[in-house]
C-alpha cells in the first residue's frame, strides 16, 4: 500500500530534480549554502548577544539576503548584443543541479516528517497524519537508517508524556531542586503574579504572549534557561527508568 506521506515524498523530489536540472549545479547549490551561512550567522549571533528573539529573526531573514546575493556574485557575465543564444548547461551540470535540489528538499521533508512524529500521540489534530507518515515506506527506511532510534524515540517521547501526567509523578517533580530553584526565579515569578500573563497561558494566545514582555525576558535569560534545562534534565533523569521498564513491556 502506497501512503500519502510517500505520495508527498515522491512528488516532492521529482518537482526540485527538475528546477535543479533547470538551474544547474551553482545555481542549484545558492540555496543550501545560504541556509547553512545565515544559520551559522544566527548561532554566533545568539552565543555572543543570548539575545533568542534577534537570532531567530536572523536566522530567518539572513539566507533570504545572502541567496540573493550569491545569485547576483554567481551570475553570468553579460552576453554580447548580437549573441542571441541561449546558455548551454551540460548533462552533468544539470544532474548534479537536480541530485543537490532532490537531496535538499528531501532533507527538509524528512526533517519535518520526524518533527511531526515526535508529536506526542494524544494530540489529536495531527493523529491521522501521525498514523499515515509511521505506517509510510519513508518512515520505515528513516528509521532503519537511524538503527530504529527514531522509532524508539517517538515511543520515550509519548511514554514520557503520559508518566508527566500522573499525580506522582508531579508530586516528585515539586520536591526536585531544580523545580525550587526555577519557581523562585524572579522572573517566574513575575509571571505567576501576573493574573493577565496566566490567562493568555492558559488559553494558549500564541500573539500575546510573544509580544509579553515578562515573556521574551525569559527567552533573553540566559540564568534562566539554563534552570529550565536543568528541570528537563532532572524529570528525564527520574523518569527514564520508569519508562524503559514500560517500554520492555511492550
């Protein structure tokens, strides 16, 4: 059986084999490195500044400038006036252009082929999309190339989702010291205190907490996000056991 995850998948790269073939193998090859140079830009820029907001909006914006600069650096001398032809790119040219395209777009659908079944199970909206890409040919031949990590990890994540849940659990996770040591942050608790900031958490407004201001202060915390970190690491620590236990069960 063909799923639609594979239908996507296929589509996918035939459509970016034939605009690398069109572009050819420098043009083709813009894109790639524009990403990878504005996302090293980003991640300096953040490790210099832990200013989380500015480094995103440059990790965005900076590959857009840069493919637009390579394509001007990278482009092709003016022809004559009287030269009507048009310009030859060769076989090998056009099939390295659409085998670095293929494998570009490829990446990224398979990228977001893992991000979507790393989505815990119990949410709903994306459970038959979830069901379609783990059945997929694709999903089987990404796990085997991971040595069934991926497959494992997907399991850890909706297992460590439903131990987070039950009451013990919680209970342990408010005697750590890293849960003490993060509620006692000042800027927790601003946000504790905020009645307006609560609610927007709790009804899940995406647009006004990202332009809260106690909010982006936390991203731009680096203190903080290192507690935070710290918190994840504890619960993973305490809980892993429990969920291989679970696991071998299974």
């Amino acid at each position: 059986m063909i799923y639609l995850t594979d239908k996507i998948v296929v589509v996918i790269l035939t459509i970016y084999f034939l605009i690398g073939w069109q572009r050819g193998f420098f043009k083709a090859i813009i894109g790639p490195i524009a990403f990878i140079v504005g996302t090293l830009i980003s991640a300096v820029y953040y490790f210099e500044t832990k200013n989380l907001i500015i480094a995103v909006i440059i990790g965005i914006i900076a590959p857009l400038v840069l493919g637009v600069i390579f394509s001007i650096l990278f482009r092709p001398p003016p022809k004559d006036k009287d030269d009507n032809s048009s310009p030859t790119i060769s076989f090998v040219n056009r099939a390295a252009g659409g085998l670095i395209c293929a494998a570009w777009s490829g990446g990224m659908a398979i990228l977001c082929i893992i991000l979507v079944t790393l989505i815990p199970s119990n949410f709903k909206p994306l459970a038959s999309i979830k069901k379609d890409i783990s059945s997929s040919q694709t999903y089987r031949i990404v796990n085997k190339l991971s040595g069934h990590r991926l497959k494992k990890t997907v399991l850890d994540i909706d297992m460590f989702n439903n131990l987070v849940k039950s009451e013990k659990v919680q209970e342990d996770m408010q005697k750590s010291e890293a849960y003490k040591n993060l509620m006692d942050d000042p800027s927790v608790k601003s946000i504790l205190n905020d009645a307006k900031t609560l609610e927007s958490i709790q009804k899940k407004d995406i647009k006004s907490l990202i332009g809260n201001p106690k909010i982006l202060a936390i991203m731009n915390n680096p203190d903080l996000i290192g507690k935070l970190m710290q918190f994840q690491k504890e619960i993973i620590e305490k809980n892993s056991a429990e969920s291989s236990k679970q696991l071998n069960k299974m």
